[in-house]
C-alpha cells in the first residue's frame, strides 16, 4: 500500500492562512468606522461584483438562497405559478421557489450534469412563469438554448450561479445572461465569505431598486415600507473581506481549473470513470470536480481509509427527497439525474492542493481499481 497523505476535501484554514493579515486589517477598518450594517465596503463590493459579472447592477444579500427568493418575489412570481428548473442540486434551487408560493417543475439532465433545453418546451404550461438552469459545479449551462426557449414562450430566466462565480459561457459571465444572476458565498464556494453571503445581479434597473428595498425589509427610504420583506442585507464586515478575496478570485479559479485538468488527463482513460467534459464555448471554474464513478460508494470508503476526503453531490435528488412528495415525482421520473445520484462522487480540487496530492488522489483511484 502506498503511504498515506491526509488531503480533506477543503482546508479552509490552508486557504485563508496566506491572506490572514489582509483579512483581519479589513475587519479592522469596519470595527473603526463601525458602520456595521451596509457599510461603504458593501456598495465598494456591489460595484466590483457587477464589473467583474459584466453587468449593470448587483445586490449584495446574506445568502444566495435569499437572492433566489428575491429575485423570484421581484419578478412577481407566487401561487399558481410554475418555474422549470432541475432537480440534481442543492434544495435551495428548488425550495426558493415553494417559499413564494410557486411550484418547482423537474426536468432531466444530459450526461454533463446540466439542465436539457431539449425537455423543457414539453414541460411548459400556462402557469410557467420563468426557467432558472442551475450552473451546477461550475459549469454553465447551454444559455443559448434557454434563452431562445425563454423569449420564444416569454418566460423570465432566473439563474442560478450559486457555484459558478467567474465562469464564461461563450466568452461572457454567468449572471449577465438571465433577468437575474443568483450567487452564493458560502464559505465553501469559490468566492467565500467567512461566513453566509450571496449576491445578486441583473441589467435590469427596476429589478435592481426592487431588490434594494427588498433586501432592507422593504423600506424604500428610511420612513416608507413598500414590500412586505425579511432583512436580506450583506454584513459590511462579510464584504470588506470580500473584498480582499476578489484581489485572488482569478489566481484561485485558475489553480482550480489546472487541478481539474490534471484530473481529466490522468483519469479519463480508466473505463470505470468518467470524467466531466471539456467544452470550447465555456470556462468552468470547478466549485467541485464530479466524476461518475463504478463502485461510488466502495470507492469513497477506499479513499477514506487512505485519507482522501471526498463528497457525494447529492445523494438524493430533491424530487425523491421527503418534502417533495406532494409534486407528484416517483423513481423513474428524471432517468438521468437519478443514474448521477448513484455515480457521481466529488474529489478534491481547492486551489490549495499541491501536485503530490493530486498524483496521490489519481494513484489511489487507479488502486481501487487495480489498474
């Protein structure tokens, strides 16, 4: 047997150890101005954000699942409405759209994990209201195809970037291409806060002040509540720190993007696995690298046992999950996505890993398959 390396599937402590003076000297500032609550640092972060996404206007929130709901609240969408989205990703892709009342619509996947613009035409009804295609691991989805389907029956687009901050679909950024652009910073995400965070964007300058006041409980000026609205607000100190991580976004995405690389050349010949495809119009940036594995879960023991932390995303599809047992999903209802729940296992791909760690994950993986 080889000799073991401990490599967990993230080492947040590893990440932010380079960057740490940085990070306290901004949390310093805010402490000294102490405008705590939509503090400068918060607008300075809106505006980068929207510059970096190539788009007029971003929100910043406290969760990416909060910027689902808002935008599907800004947009108008409640009871008796239906939204087409998918059912391989976390519950929030799903969830916000039961919160305002609405109904999720499931459709299958392709073999890249993304939504299948060739199922949605026959999933839409009178009650759909809008499409939100999740750009799940950080792999954009065909906004091409959604796009025409969308302005053919003028349904909204709502997506959902929550893993995918920074990835290009034909050479321009997720969040430019909807009504609304959703995105997580979950300490786990590639932009993260330490902490919760999400944020917002959009083109749409109607949407934008809605979102303002939505966000802020709804008030549209100190003394005037329009909305009915929960606070929804980024910390001032979550966005100084942001803002010092916005300074490595890229360096980080591309250490990402090289280590998914080394994974699809040195993997992709073992018939036991598949690795993700590489795409000319996309740039991934790898929030997780999935591959579909024989022998998933013997397989994720055997890299425990060696130390290698891996995840499974997700186990359950949120159409079988037990809260989604009134919306008239069975086994058998999405083919696809339910194959990929038996499959896919996630390795590790933090831009903190070095070579040795890679070769080691690989060398492992050929030794469970003994090859």
């Amino acid at each position: 047997m080889r000799c073991l390396m401990n490599i967990p599937y993230v080492d947040l402590a590893e990440q932010h150890a380079p960057i740490k003076e940085r990070l306290l000297e901004a949390v310093s500032n805010v402490l000294d101005h102490g405008k705590f609550v939509l503090g400068d640092e918060v607008a300075e972060f809106e505006h980068r954000f929207a510059q970096l996404c190539g788009v007029s206007y971003a929100v910043g929130l406290n969760s990416g699942t909060d910027a689902l709901i808002l935008a599907l609240r800004a947009l108008d969408i409640g009871p008796g409405d239906e939204v087409i989205t998918v059912a391989n990703s976390f519950v929030s892709s799903a969830s916000c759209i039961v919160q305002v009342g609405a109904k999720p619509v499931f459709v299958d996947v392709r073999e890249d994990y993304l939504i299948d613009p060739g199922l949605m035409e026959d999933a839409i009804t009178r009650q759909t209201k809008a499409i939100l295609p999740v750009h799940w691991t950080g792999r954009p989805a065909d906004m091409a195809a959604i796009g025409a389907i969308a302005k053919r029956h003028k349904l909204a687009v709502i997506e959902d970037s929550a893993q995918a901050v920074s990835a290009e679909y034909a050479g321009h950024k997720v969040g430019s291409f909807g009504d609304a652009g959703c995105f997580s910073l979950h300490p786990l995400k590639t932009l993260n806060s330490c902490g919760d965070g999400g944020i917002l964007t959009t083109n749409n300058k109607e949407m934008y002040e809605k979102i303002l006041a939505l966000r802020d409980n709804g008030f549209h000026q100190r003394h005037e509540c329009i909305y009915w609205n929960n606070n929804s607000r980024l910390d001032t100190i979550h966005a100084a720190m942001l803002l010092v991580k916005l300074d490595y976004l890229e360096a980080w995405t591309e250490a990402r993007r090289a280590n998914a690389h080394f994974y699809q050349e040195n993997l992709h010949h073992l018939a036991q696995v598949q690795v993700p495809p590489v795409e000319e119009n996309m740039r991934a940036v790898y929030h997780t690298f999935i591959i579909q594995a024989d022998r998933r879960d013997e397989l994720q023991a055997f890299l425990a046992k060696r130390e290698i932390g891996t995840k499974v995303h997700y186990a359950v599809p949120i159409h079988l999950q037990p809260m989604a047992s009134n919306l008239g999903y069975t086994k058998g209802s999405l083919p696809i996505t339910e194959q990929l729940s038996r499959r896919v296992l996630s390795l590790p791909v933090s831009q903190t890993l070095q070579p040795a760690m890679l070769e080691y994950v690989v060398n492992t993986i050929k030794d469970f398959y003994q090859i």
